[in-house]
C-alpha cells in the first residue's frame, strides 16, 4: 500500500475543526486538566529517559 493514497496535509481549518471537536467533547473545564496531565506525563518521560542515560553512562565507565 502506498502512503500517497492517503494525503496527510493538515491546514487550519483541519486544526479549527479539531480544536472545536475535542471543546465539543470535553467541554472548557476538563481541557485543563488533560493537558496538565499531559504536561506531567511528559515530564515524567524525560525525567525517566535522562535517569536511563545517567544509568547506561555509568555502566559504560565500569
């Protein structure tokens, strides 16, 4: 299967229509909160990746 079957532009009204899709869904007040549970899973992740590369540099010493 070819990917230019399947176009994957995305303009603005796309990002308007997605925006106002996930308001629809969610409502004002919830937002919030995803994206601060985003944001902390996020740090979470770096905060993990730079343990795991502190931890593999480490080892390379020994």
């Amino acid at each position: 299967m070819s990917l230019s079957i399947i176009p994957l532009w995305i303009g603005w009204p796309q990002v308007v229509l997605i925006a106002v899709v996930v308001l629809l869904l969610f409502g004002g007040k919830k937002i919030p909160e995803l994206m601060k549970g985003l944001g902390s899973g996020l740090k979470e992740f770096k905060d993990a990746s730079k343990e795991n590369d502190s931890t593999s540099k480490a080892k390379e010493k020994e």
